[in-house]
C-alpha cells in the first residue's frame, strides 16, 4: 500500500452541513496523512497532507491561527 492510498471514505466537514454549505471532504490515508477535497468539484483534484502536516494544521485551528483579523 502506498502512502497516498486512501483507506476510508471522504467525509464532509461538520461546518459544511445543510443546503448550499459543502466545503471539503476529508478521508485518511494510509500513512495515517489526510486527503483533502472539494465537496462541489469532486473530480478537481485532491490535496495529501502528511501526518506531521495535518496535526500541525489542527493543532493552528484549535489556537486560532487561521482567524480573520
């Protein structure tokens, strides 16, 4: 199996539920990184993000990094 395999089903974020609200799909990997998707453009691509890559994003949102000022 290769890194990039993806190994479960994408999955919509929480905050994309409802009418008219899909934003990104996530599923894992299998070197434990994420792949990343448009929910409305599901054949435009897809982004892998590493393991380290994806705990340091999480670990930015949970701080607030990513606010607007």
């Amino acid at each position: 199996m290769r890194s990039r395999d993806i190994v479960t089903e994408f999955v919509k974020a929480s905050a994309s539920q409802g009418i008219d609200q899909e934003c990104v799909e996530v599923a894992h990997t299998a070197d434990g990184g994420r792949a990343v998707r448009d929910s409305k453009d599901r054949d435009g691509g897809t982004q892998f993000h590493t393991p380290a890559a994806w705990a340091a994003f999480v670990d930015g949102v949970k701080v607030g990094a990513f606010e607007a000022l």
